[in-house]
C-alpha cells in the first residue's frame, strides 16, 4: 500500500542513505536534520508497504511554495510515484492557500521536465552552472495555481497522514 506521511527525526537516517544512493550530491544528514527544524519546511516520506521508497521537500513563505527535493529509490521509479507526489505537493499548496510552486530542475532532466510540465508548471529561466557533478544548466519552473488547474487522472494518492 502506498502512503504518504511527515518526515520525523527518525526518517532521517534512513533519508540520508536513499539520497546517498539517489543523487550525486547529496544532502548529509545534517541537512535534512535543519530542514526538519526550519519552521516553513514541510518535508514528507514516501512508503510502500510500510517501506520507505522516497521523500520530498519543500519550504513555504507566505503564498508560495520552493519544492527543494523530490526521490524515491531506483527500483521504485517509473511506476507512478512521480503523478503521486506532485498531485499530493499541489494538493497540499491548494490547501494551504499557496499560489504559486516553484522549482529547479537539471536542464537535461527530460522525464523530470516532462512530469512538470504535464502539471502545468512552465520554464521560467535558465541558471546558467547551477549544478555540479556533472557541470549543468538548471531550469527554474513554476506553477501559478491560480491558473485553471484540473487533477491528472489516475494520480490520486490513498492512506496519506
């Protein structure tokens, strides 16, 4: 069963490996410990069948909301998780009276671009070298939810807390 829940202290641990074994740069743990302890991060883990797959993040100020990161482990992409998170993140906004979510993507990240776009998020600017390992562009995408905004079919999300 799949369930999305808020990140505790003790995620952390297991966090911090699935980000090791996710992304070239990772977070440390330390990382994710302050993000915890900021007061406008909202940090979520992704599980199946009570076993954490992934998590996501993101910092919300007033009416807009940064996503900060997105994964879930290897074996468990492409199945569907991707829709699931980013309906729960709009969701979550909508509910929240946030209008508008923005985020950076790695320029060559076509899959991750084309989930976002399918989400009406749109390409706002270039950030010329923003990541590392490898050397890269970013792009800065953002959603304005104040725009018409339908549910994707077949991405709701069941059991979240």
């Amino acid at each position: 069963m799949f369930k999305i829940r808020k990140m505790i202290y003790s995620d952390i641990d297991l966090i911090s490996e699935l980000e090791r074994k996710i992304f070239k740069n990772p977070w440390s743990y330390e990382s994710f410990k302050s993000a915890l302890n900021n007061e406008y991060a909202h940090y979520f883990v992704v599980e199946k069948n009570n076993d954490l797959i992934g998590y996501f993040g993101m910092i919300i100020v007033l009416d807009e909301c940064q996503i900060h990161n997105i994964g879930i482990i290897e074996e468990e992409q492409n199945q569907g998780y991707g829709n699931k998170i980013m309906q729960y993140i709009v969701d979550y906004c909508k509910e929240n009276n946030i209008k508008y979510i923005s985020l950076e993507v790695r320029e060559y990240n076509f899959k991750a671009i084309h989930l976002y776009s399918k989400f009406g998020f749109k390409k706002m600017s270039r950030i010329n070298g923003y990541y590392t390992n490898p050397s890269e562009d970013g792009l800065l995408m953002r959603l304005d939810i104040g725009e018409k905004f339908e549910r994707i079919e077949n991405s709701s999300y069941r059991n979240v807390m």
